[in-house]
C-alpha cells in the first residue's frame, strides 16, 4: 500500500505523539524549546590554504516557522549568530512545517544575517512537501542565494573552498556530479545535505572534506540513557554533533524549531560555530 506524503505526515505526527506521551508518562519536564544554545566545533580540513585558518561557519538548520516555532526564537537566533561575527552563514533547510505561507514571515528575519562571505541555504524534505516555489520567491525576494545542485568558490587571501549545495536527499534529486562540476582541483568541499545519513554515499567522493546536514532535530526528545524515540527516514544513523565517515567529517545540526511534539528536552535548539583548521 503506498502513501502521500500529507498523510505521511500526519501518521509520523500521531507516531510521535504518542511515543512521546508513553515514554514521558508522568515525568515532569523542562521544556527547551525557546533556549538556544551554542555548540562549537573545530574541524580539520586537508589541503585547507593558510589563509582560511580560522574560517568560521554558524549553522542554522530545521527552523520550522509555525505553528508551533515563533517568529522571535529565529529572532534570537539571528542575533546569537550575528553577535559571532561569522565569516560564513549556512542554512541546512526545512524553513516552515504546516503553513506555506510562513516563508514569508521567514525570509525577511534570516535576511538579517550578517556573514563576511555571504549567507546560502539549501532545501529540506518538509520544503519539498508543501509548495516549494513559493519557499524559493519568498528567499529570492530576501535576497538568500539557494544552492540546488550547484556551488561557488569561497575565498579568502589565497585560499578558498568550495560550497556545494544538493538538493534534498529525500524528496529531491540530489545530483552530486552536478553540484561539484565546478569545484577546482585540490580544493576541500563543503557540502551542504539535508539529510545526515546520505554521508555514507558522499564521502565516497575523496573531495567532500566536510559534510553539514540537519533533519534528524537531535531526536528532540531524549530520555536520559536512552536512545532518540523517533528518528526520520535518513537521519537514523548520525543524529546529531561530529562524525568522521571515510575521510569526510559530519556535523549534524539539532535544528531550531519542532515538529509534532511542541517539546524538547535534553536536546535545546542549536546554533553551531564551525571552525575551520588546518589538518
């Protein structure tokens, strides 16, 4: 029996919920979901020239605006990332949840990030499930280059690396030749993938260096001890922070905003600090 992807929506809601509701029973919890917290990382990259030593990326990923994540947490966010002068902002994709027109709303507050080198963004499964064309104008009108597919040299002095951006790993059509067609020889590529667990595939390919994903939301709710109670198609095997697969490295963001359960607990909205070093 096959299913649409709105009814695989609201099945995978109901699923939640109520494992959420079962395993929490009567525990009486923090709710996390209005405080963000900053997670650093500093990353190794080969072949990185001198001149990108301490290249800083923020990442922001699975916002979700509406209805139940609010304008005034991306707000905040905005501002966290802002005040880390950051030479770099990425965008890991899944803008808005129920309500398309919430693209709207969002856009113009992300268009308040300010980056040396510019902010990008990619697509998301949940992008892809609505109207994606109207995600696509509302970035376009803010002025958010989106990268399906394709990518740029970013340079710094000397240096530089290439930002390649594919198309959600789920519900797009991810091309990986066709997004690093134009990445110059022995220079390291980051990637950006919705989807975490699409690693073991990219990092085939000797040139992805580092690999930025979200989708998973860090399980969103996380008894101590225990495993995510839920993980999503694609997002089973990394959930979230630092891995190394072959010879790429992985971070995996934990999102900002929530689906299904307006809840987090042992697992806070994310912005990360990536730090690029010299292997």
């Amino acid at each position: 029996m096959s299913i649409n992807r709105r009814d695989f929506l609201k099945v995978s809601g109901l699923v939640v919920a109520s494992a959420v509701l079962a395993r929490v029973g009567q525990l009486e919890l923090n709710d996390e979901t209005l405080t963000p917290v900053l997670e650093r990382e500093q990353i190794p990259i080969k072949n990185l020239k001198p001149a990108l030593e301490g290249f800083t990326i923020v990442q922001l990923s699975d916002i979700h605006l509406q209805p139940f994540t609010k304008s005034d947490l991306v707000r905040k966010a905005v501002e966290m990332s802002n005040s880390l002068r950051p030479d770099l902002v990425v965008l890991t994709g899944d803008y808005i949840w129920r309500e398309q027109e919430a693209a709207f709303e969002l856009a113009p507050i992300l268009a308040g990030l300010n980056a040396r080198h510019g902010v990008y963004s990619v697509l998301g499964n949940h992008d892809l499930w609505l109207d994606v064309e109207v995600t696509k104008t509302a970035f376009a009108e803010a002025g958010l280059p989106m990268l399906i597919n394709q990518g740029l040299e970013v340079s710094a002095g000397n240096g530089s690396f290439y930002l390649a951006g594919m198309d959600d790993g789920w519900s797009g059509k991810p091309d990986m030749k066709l997004s690093l067609e134009n990445a110059p020889a022995n220079t390291p590529v980051v990637l950006l993938l919705h989807e975490p667990d699409l690693v073991d595939e990219t990092s085939l390919d000797p040139r992805i260096a580092l690999q930025l994903s979200g989708h998973t939301h860090g399980g969103q709710v996380l008894m101590p001890g225990k495993p995510p109670i839920v993980t999503p198609h694609l997002g089973k095997k990394y959930n979230q922070g630092l891995f190394r697969v072959n010879d790429t490295w992985l971070y995996t963001n934990r999102g900002l905003g929530v689906i299904s359960v307006p809840l987090r607990y042992n697992c806070p909205p994310e912005i990360t600090l990536l730090t690029l070093t010299r292997a």
